[in-house]
C-alpha cells in the first residue's frame, strides 16, 4: 500500500498541470475564431462532404503534407477509389502507385489497410465510437478526432500541429507545447463551443495556417491579440512547421 501511495505521488509530480483560462477569453476566443472563420475559412472539397471515407482521405494525405499539393490528388484519388469497397479492392501496388508524388509512402498502404479491415468489420464505412476508431491501424487519436468531428459532426477534439500552436500561443505562452500535449488535448475539448464542433475545429486549423503561423505571425491582424500570453511574437519559439 505504501508503495502504491509513492507512485502515485510521483505520478502526480510528473503531472503536466493543466492550461487555465479566463471564462471571459473562453468566451472571447470562441466567438471571435467563428466569427473569423465565417469571413476567411478556406473553400476545401472536403468540407463540403461529410462521407466518412473522403473525410479519411483527406486527413491521411494532409499528414506532413501542404494543401496545395493535396488538392489535385484527393480529386484524382476519389475518381479512381471512390469508396471503401474499392480502394479495398485494389491490389497494393495500384494503391501505391496511385499515391504518387505525395510520398510519405506508408501512408497508402496505411489506407489500404484501414479500408480492407472496414470491409471486413463494419461493411465499407468506418464507427463514429472513438475506441474502434483506434483500433485501426493507421487512425491515431487526431485522426480520429477528425472523422468524429468531420463526418459525424460530433463535439470532438482535434490537435494537429496548427491547434497546438494557436491553443499554446494564446493560453499558455511559454515552454514547449510539445511537452505540454496532454494538457492541450484536455484544452482543445474544453474549448469546443458546445454542438459546433466541426466549425471550431476547421477555424482552429485555418487561423493556425493563415494568421498564427509558424515563423513569421501576423499578430497585428490578430483578433486575439489583447489576451494573447505570447502577443507579440518573438521569433525563436520551438514550434515546428504547420502541415497545412
């Protein structure tokens, strides 16, 4: 018994304590990114689908992949593997090949893979149950956070490269997000305004890749620049490149 009571004061030491914030900037921050987004959300394909495989894809090739070189292959992908069944289907080296120039190459195969076990385990289409979700291999917890809030439209956390910068900017200001994930997650969720999930999500990830970049943020056209805890930015911050 006492060892137990040691480890687990020694589990709560380790603990990376949480991100408090203001219910007044809770509330600022919310209205204001919706509010941004409803002006400036980027025209993608995949917003404009809520199929829970083109959502898949979409997620899977914007991994360590820019937009732009994103689009015309997702439209190409979709014409050539325009369900589950098919792409399930379709002999590996097809895949692959079809992949291409994306690289990142495991990323096919990850995909293939997700749509054969779909197949076999629930008819073609994917669970919005966050636990089967990550049972497949290849859907980690963003990915699965994004079906659930992009196809099935669900209050769901997401923490991308981009979320993480925007939250830890705004919220926490020092040290480095990176070790502070566990603590964004728990954020990112608390700060979904309730039933509009897939809104705040896709806002989160354009203002992280069109106002509060990586290395060079335009904090003077920020709208959460009179409670941001990094405002203004100061150049050497360990962030890395945002994906999108």
């Amino acid at each position: 018994m006492k060892e137990d009571t040691k480890q687990s004061s020694s589990r709560r030491r380790r603990a990376v304590p949480p991100i408090s914030v203001a219910p007044g900037h809770k509330r600022k921050f919310q209205g204001r990114l919706l509010k941004w987004y409803a002006r400036h959300g980027r025209d993608l394909p995949w917003r404009k689908t809520a199929e829970p495989y083109e959502i898949l894809v979409s997620e899977i090739m914007l991994q360590q992949t820019q937009v732009d070189r994103v689009l015309p292959k997702y439209r190409e992908w979709l014409a050539q593997y325009p369900t589950m069944e098919e792409l399930a289907e379709a002999p590996i080296a097809d895949v692959k090949k079809a992949w291409y120039p994306l690289g990142y190459n495991i990323r096919p195969v990850r995909l293939h893979s997700i749509a054969r076990e779909s197949v076999a385990r629930y008819g073609g289409t994917l669970p919005k149950e966050p636990e089967r979700l990550l049972a497949f291999k290849g859907i980690g917890r963003y990915t699965a956070g994004a079906i659930r809030a992009f196809a099935f439209r669900e209050d769901a956390p997401i923490l991308d490269t981009n979320v993480m910068r925007v939250l830890h900017r705004v919220f926490a200001g020092t040290g480095d997000a990176k070790k502070r994930k566990t603590a964004l997650w728990a954020l990112s969720e608390a700060m979904i305004p309730r039933g509009k999930g897939y809104d705040f999500n896709q806002a989160l990830m354009d203002f992280g890749a069109l106002v509060c970049t990586a290395r060079d943020p335009y904090c003077l056209l920020c709208p959460m620049k009179d409670f941001c805890k990094t405002y203004p930015f100061q150049p050497g911050r360990p962030f890395q490149p945002a994906r999108r």
